[in-house]
C-alpha cells in the first residue's frame, strides 16, 4: 500500500513537471511581442518643397516717348485688347504746332538751297571763263554746303516733329489683358528723363508661369522637365500641375539664405490663377513604382537575447543587408536590394514579394498579442522629404 502511494506520489510529479515545462514552452514562445507590417505596392516619390509667386508668362509696360497731357483713354483695368489697339490719345495742338514749324523751316531750307546751287552754278560758269576768283567759286560752294546742311536739319527736325505726333497715341504692342493702368484724363506725362508708364499688360492669361525660390541645398536635385505640383489659397481643395521650364543661375541673396529662381510653366484654362497669387509647390524630383518596405523594417536588428530567445543563427544577427521576415510563428532573415528611398519608405528592387511580413520591431515580455500593420499605415506620401536616400541595402 505504502508503495503504491509513492508510485502514484511519483507519477503526480512526473505530470506536473511535464505541464510546468509546456507551460514555460508555450509562455516563453507567447511572450515575444512583434511590430510588423505587410509588403504592398504604391508609387514612391522625392520631392523638394518651395514657395513662389504667380506670374503672367509676358508682362509688356506700355508707355509713351513724347511729353503730353492724356486726353483720352480707351481702356480700363482687365480689359481685353488686340495688338495694335488705340489705348489712349496725348493732346496734339502742341505737336502739330512743332510740325508745322518744322515744315516752314523746310520750306526756308529749301528756298535757300535753291538760291545756293543758282549762285554756284553762276559763278562757276564765270569762273569756267575765267571770269571769277577762286576764292569767288570757293565761297560759292561752301554756302551751298551750309545750304544742304541746314535743309536736311530741317527735314530731320520735321521727321522728328511727325515721329512725336505717331507717339501721342498709344497703342497695345501685344494680345493681352491690361493689368494696371497707371494714368487718367488730363494728367500731365512727362518723358524728358526716361519713358513714363502708362498700362500693364499681360499676354494671354490662360498661360502662367510660378517663379520659386528654391534652397541652395535642394537647387541640385530640380532639373528642366521636371512635374510640378503646387496649391494656392485661393483654391485649397484644388492642386493644378506645372513643369519646370528654367532655372537661373543668379543666386538671390537675403540675409545671408542663398536660393535660386525655378521658373514653372503652368496652364491655366479656367483662370482661376491670377497674377501675384502665392504658390506652394512640390517640385518631384525623382519617382518610382514598385514594393515598398519601411525604413523601420531595415534599421531594425535581433539583438543576442533576443536572437538565442528565438533559437536564430548567430550569424544573422550581425546581417545588415536585409529585413526579417515573420510567417506564422517562424522569423528569417532576407537579404534584399533597395531602389528609391525617402527616409521613410525604400523601394524594393529584389528579395521581397508583395504580402510578406516584415518586423519592425520586436521584444521579449508578458503575453501579448502580436501587433501587424495591415500594409503600411499610414499610407506612404506621394513624396518625402527633400529627397531620399539611393541605393542597395
């Protein structure tokens, strides 16, 4: 009886030591607690982030070469105008008054021209016969010298006259829309020194052009051909495109910042884009499609606890090349080769198939449940930061 109970003692041991272990077993197996996140496919883009202002493509100042008084103007702020329009009229008594001196004076020139080449010929003639001075026959020819000269003075003076006459009316040197109009009836414009102007006016408004200031740290990655994309306050809901047309190699400096004028082309078929709107832009320098991995699922890395924890080689430990990968209850290392990053996703360019799990992070503590990204959330960002790293990993 005595030996049956310790039989039976024994055995109750034997059980509890087998269901203690199990325990421990499925606790320990349990108690690793996983960040992870599913390999999906989107587009990745870098972008370089600016501000700039709206500008008309061509922007003409129409002014006027001959002092005046305006008498008439026959336009007004946003009016459409063709080229070759009458925008507005100087008075012309004064002008008129100069041509009609000029012409008189003309007419004088020309009286005494004819009087000259009459009394040079004269002299000539006698001189021919030996009946006149050489100094007669050389004064002679110099009054008819002075004579031309002074007619073809007047005759410049004349042009000139009826040049500034064609001066006193205005008109619009291109298709466009006046922007600004600088003057009124009856004001006085002065042109002694430089050309007043008198209208703005920008070429067809359904054209634009954003002139961003773009850092000297960003200015190597934009290059000519590049797609824009910018908002305005105006319209926050709406994002309009644009493409990089130019870039000035004229730094501006401001307080000791360097930046750089990109110059982006953009249409505008509603001309909801006015002149001297602000833009936010978003210049993509680089894209590409394909699997993204996040940066979190590279720089991760199995410590040693960890690692003997989960029974891995120890050489993975040390593999810096590659993510780990989790499938059920069973974690590998894989080695892959990375395209396009922007310091939060990478590109995949091999090793990685599309539905895989990736850690992100993982670590040894009480019961938990295994924590997974359903694909990457959040969803990555049609661009990063101002660029991203290249590269295999």
């Amino acid at each position: 009886m005595k030996r049956k109970k310790i039989v039976g003692i024994l055995i109750a041991l034997f059980v509890i030591i087998i269901a203690g272990a199990i325990v421990l077993f499925t606790r320990g197996k349990e108690s690793v607690t996983y960040n992870t996140a599913i390999i999906s496919e989107d587009t990745l883009e870098t972008t370089v982030m600016a501000t700039g202002y709206v500008q008309p493509v061509e922007v003409v100042e129409v002014g006027t070469q001959v002092s005046g008084v305006i008498e008439k103007i026959y336009v007004d702020y946003n009016s459409h105008v063709k080229k070759g329009q009458l925008l507005a009229q100087l008075e012309t008594n004064t002008l008129m008054e100069k041509i009609n001196k000029a012409k008189a004076s003309v007419r004088a020139a020309q009286s005494d021209l004819s009087y000259a080449t009459q009394n040079y010929e004269r002299i000539k003639t006698l001189f021919d016969a030996n009946a006149s001075t050489q100094a007669s026959i050389e004064d002679a020819i110099n009054r008819q010298n002075q004579a031309q000269t002074t007619y073809e003075n007047a005759k410049a003076t004349l042009n000139q006259a009826e040049l500034d006459l064609s001066y006193a009316f205005i008109y619009s040197p291109i298709d466009g829309v006046v922007l600004d109009r600088a003057v009124n009836t009856g004001q006085t414009v002065a042109a002694a020194f430089s050309t007043p102007t008198l209208f703005t006016i920008a070429e067809d408004l359904k054209k634009m052009q954003v002139e961003v200031d773009v850092d000297e740290a960003d200015i190597g990655q934009v290059q000519v051909g590049q797609l824009v994309n910018f908002t305005v306050d105006s319209y926050p809901r709406d994002t309009f495109s644009g493409v990089v047309s130019q870039l000035r190699l004229q730094p501006v400096i401001t307080a000791n910042v360097v930046t750089y004028t990109v110059v982006v082309n953009a249409p505008n078929p509603e001309e909801k884009l006015l002149p001297g709107m602000t833009a936010n832009i978003t210049i993509i320098v680089a894209s590409e499609s394909g699997l993204l991995v996040p940066v979190e699922a590279l720089n991760f890395k199995m410590d040693e606890e960890l690692s003997k924890y989960l029974e891995l080689a120890a050489d993975s430990i040390y593999d810096n090349k590659g993510v780990w990968l989790k499938s059920g209850d069973k974690v590998e290392r894989k080695q892959i080769v990375t395209g396009l990053g922007d310091g939060i996703f990478f590109i995949v360019k091999s090793g990685l198939s599309k539905g895989q799990e990736v850690i992100l992070s993982a670590s040894i503590g009480e019961k938990q449940a295994v924590k997974k990204s359903k694909g990457f959330l959040p969803t990555p960002p049609k661009g990063g930061p101002h660029g991203g790293p290249n590269g295999g990993m």
